[in-house]
C-alpha cells in the first residue's frame, strides 16, 4: 500500500501545482475559470485519497504521531508531497 500512496502523493502534488500556477492565474488574468473546474475536482479526489491512505497507512505501519503529521502537513505545501516519498524511506 506504501507504494500506492506514493503515487497518490505525486499525482496530488502535480495537480495541486498545475491549479496553483496555471488554473489559477488564468482564471483571474484571463478571466477563464474553466481550467479551475477542470482540475479542481481531479485534485479534490487525489487530496482525499492522500489523506485517506495517510489515516490507513498510519495503522497499519504504526506511525507516530509525528510522522503522520508531517505528512499531513506535507499535503497542503505546494511540492510538499513530492517529499513524501523521500521522507517514508
């Protein structure tokens, strides 16, 4: 399962960055809000899973409470999950 979080944790950082620095910018410079409404629900559902698999994974490995939250915290900094990875090894 660790492997599959790892995944989810890149995907979830990818698209939070994709909304952030394009979806965004383009909707208040381009008044455009449709990229925001494409990736806004894609990145909704990997943000869910991310913590989801975060709350399993904290049992089933016996995190401490220190380690899950880092990597809660992790989710919500713009390329903090790309680190997820790097800090489970």
């Amino acid at each position: 399962m660790i492997n599959i979080f790892k995944i989810v944790s890149w995907l979830e950082g990818l698209s939070y960055i994709l909304l952030l620095f394009v979806a965004v910018p383009i909707k208040y410079l381009q008044n455009d809000p449709s990229y925001v409404k494409m990736l806004g629900m894609p990145h909704g559902l990997l943000f869910v899973g991310y913590i989801v698999l975060a709350i399993m994974l904290k049992y089933e490995l016996n995190w401490s409470g220190k380690t899950f939250g880092i990597v809660s915290v992790l989710s919500i900094l713009p390329f903090g999950t790309f680190f997820v990875g790097k800090y489970l090894k």
